[in-house]
C-alpha cells in the first residue's frame, strides 16, 4: 500500500512465549522515570489472565512475579 510516495509498512512482531503457563505470551511495557525519561521495557506481563506472570526492573533491580496492581497516579 502507498500513499503519497510514502510506503506503508506493518511491522510484524513476535514475542516471546510465556515459559510459566505456555499458553500466553510476554508483553512489554514502557514508563517514564522521575525526571520524565522513558524507560523502554520496564516490565513483561504475560497475556494470560489466568497466569499472572510478571518480570519487572525496579531501581535497576529486578523482580519476578511481583503482585500487579492499578497505579493510582
């Protein structure tokens, strides 16, 4: 597909297969720090509901399966 000499691409994307339940995949997730810098894959969620799996960096330390909950930011 082009539109106007400009080409339009999909960009096909895998992710990686969650190794705790199999059955979803993780997800990343980005934030912003204190100072509004971006922090790009601060977190991986599996897309399974039923799985919970999470993996998370936190002040340059990881966590896994942390309990997730809304921010109220």
């Amino acid at each position: 597909m082009y539109a106007k000499g400009w080409e339009v691409r999909i960009m096909e994307s895998t992710f990686p297969d969650c190794k705790k339940c199999g059955d979803g995949v993780l997800i990343p997730l980005s934030d912003y720090g204190r100072e509004g810098a971006p922090i790009t894959y601060k977190a991986w969620v599996c897309s399974n509901p039923d799985c919970g799996f999470n993996l998370r960096i936190d002040n340059g330390e990881i966590s896994v399966g942390k309990a997730i909950g809304q921010s109220m930011k």
